[in-house]
C-alpha cells in the first residue's frame, strides 16, 4: 500500500504576505550587507588614517584603524536599530551609525584646520566608494551581466555610499559637517556651534523624522551627487555602448 502524503496545511493570505515580506527582507539585507559593511569601514578608517597623518595617534594605539568591519560595528547602532525601524516603519525610514574612531583635536598640529581634513576624510571615502560601485555597475550591465542580485547590490552601493556622504556632511555636530563648521567659523561662532554637540544628535533626529534633512539637504546634495558621478563615469559608458 502506498501511503497518502498528509493534506497540506491551509495557508492564508496573512501567512503569504509575512512569507513574502520575510523573503523581501532577507533579499534586501543580502544586498545591502557587504555596501554597507563597505561603506562604514572605509569611512571610519578614513578618519583614524586623516588623524594619525595629521599627528593623532589615538585611533592606532586603539586599534581602530583597519579595514577589519568588526572593529567597526556597532551591534545597537549597526544591527539592532536599522532592523527594529525597517520592521517599524516597514522600510520607509532606516537609520543607523557605526562605532566613532575615537579623535583627540587636541593632538593635531594644527587643530582647527587638520579637523576639518579628519572630519571630511570619512564623507569623502564614501564619495569614492560610490564612483567605484558606479564602475562596477557599468561594467556589469556592459558585459551583458545578466545576474540580478550582484546587479542590485552595486546600485545599492552607489545610492549608501552616497546617503552616507550627504548625511554625514549636514552642517551640525557631532556630525561631520558639523566639524568641519566647527574649523572653518572664527573663534567665537566656532565655539557656539561646538557647546551644540551634546545635543546635536537628537536636534538630527527631529530634522530627519521631521523630513527637514531628506527635503532641504540629502535630496538635493544626492542629486548633485548623481550628476556628479554621471559625468565621471560617461567615457567608460561611451566606451561600452
């Protein structure tokens, strides 16, 4: 006798959505895990490099400048907060921040100039990072790559690298616009701007949830940003068309 496979189980609508939004959100970390990871490590080592080249050791006697992401994530910060708001706001608002190189100002030869190159070396990493996944991208698509995941993940390099390069430029401490506002102010106003530090991440967090950031800074800045990269990349386009 050939024994009956049990009747599978009735599967509801609500069964099927959640199976699907469990799929969508392993898709979407799997694609954004290694731009990420990227993105975070080089930005971070950027500033422990700047640093250590400017006069400040601190950052190598800790051991935080390397490209080792471990080194570099923060598991509330990095993991549990970016998680807990894509589940809360399904995927329309993500916020996330790494383990920050630690910096001593004070050990720089030339403390309010050499902090706006420490400040600016992290963005401008980012800034990179995203002209090198742009390549990828363009080779990909000329090469007749066909793959959409490895396809995905370099346009989510670009569009991270460049989040990350915007953001981080907004002029307020303990952002690194803010710093670098901080070294270009004279004296007085800088010292206004910097006694906004302690505060400066919840004055952030209200401008963004508030949309103010994404309306007035990161929309138009990532435009200039896209554009920016568009030209850059137009002759390896050209060549591939």
């Amino acid at each position: 006798m050939i024994s009956r496979s049990p009747a599978p189980a009735a599967c509801t609508g609500s069964d099927t959505i959640r199976a699907v939004d469990i799929t969508n959100l392993i898709q979407t970390i799997l694609i954004y895990a290694l731009p990420v990871l990227f993105a975070i490590t080089v930005h971070e080592s950027a500033h422990g490099y700047a640093a250590r080249h400017f006069g400040d050791n601190t950052a190598t006697m800790m051991g935080r400048v390397t490209l080792n992401p471990l080194k570099h994530i923060d598991p509330i910060g990095t993991v549990l907060m970016p998680l807990l708001l894509y589940f809360a706001t399904s995927g329309a608002f993500l916020f996330g921040y790494a383990k920050p190189v630690p910096v001593n100002f004070h050990h720089l030869r030339n403390p309010k100039r050499d902090m706006i190159w420490v400040a600016l070396a992290g963005p401008a990493s980012n800034f990179v990072q995203a002209i090198g996944w742009a390549l990828l991208l363009v080779a990909l698509v000329g090469a007749g790559g066909q793959e959409r995941f490895f396809i995905e993940m370099a346009r989510a390099g670009v569009t991270m690298n460049l989040v990350m390069w915007a953001f981080n430029l907004f002029p307020l401490p303990p952002l690194d616009g803010g710093r670098i506002l901080v070294g270009l102010l004279p004296w007085r106003q800088a010292q206004f701007v910097a006694r906004i530090e302690p505060y400066g991440f919840f004055i952030v967090m209200a401008l963004v949830i508030g949309g103010i950031v994404g309306q007035l800074w990161l929309r138009p800045l990532m435009s200039l940003g896209y554009g920016i990269i568009d030209l850059l990349i137009s002759p390896f386009t050209a060549l591939l068309r």
